[in-house]
C-alpha cells in the first residue's frame, strides 16, 4: 500500500488511475490523521505544514489588526 503526507485537511481529493478524482476524508486515529483510500489502495496521512521559518508577532508598536497570527490558538 502507498503512503502519501498531506498538509490538507479534512477532504484530500486525489486522482486516480483511471482519472476519476476521488475525495476522501481523514478520520482521526490514534496517532492522528488518516484515511485508506479503497480505490487506491493509498494511505493518506495528515501531517501538520512545518511552521514558518519567521515568526508573526503582534508588533507592540503597531494598532491591533486582524491576522494570522501565531498565537497558539489556531489548533485545529
Ligand atoms: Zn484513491
């Protein structure tokens, strides 16, 4: 069986060999996320994207914006 990372999540659409484009949904198992495709025979594994080599801080200087910041409570 394949295994494929993916940094999506929930649904990974994928293509398979006889061009459909197939949607699958990662389920949450002990050690995190995945799913099996049947049609493919592929394990897809949801692995968190590396963080930013820069940090996003709220500068103290600046008015308070909306953004993505890295606050710790975007854990999802
Ligand atoms: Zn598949």
């Amino acid at each position: 069986m394949r295994t494929v990372y993916v940094a999506e999540y929930p649904a990974i659409q994928h293509r398979h060999d006889n061009g459909d484009i197939v949607t699958v949904r990662l389920k949450r198992r002990a050690g995190g996320f995945r799913v099996t495709c049947q049609g493919c025979s592929t394990e897809f594994i949801y692995r968190k994207p590396a963080p930013s080599a820069i940090s996003h801080f709220k500068s103290p200087i600046l008015p308070p914006i909306k953004g993505n910041w890295d606050s710790g409570d975007d854990d999802h």
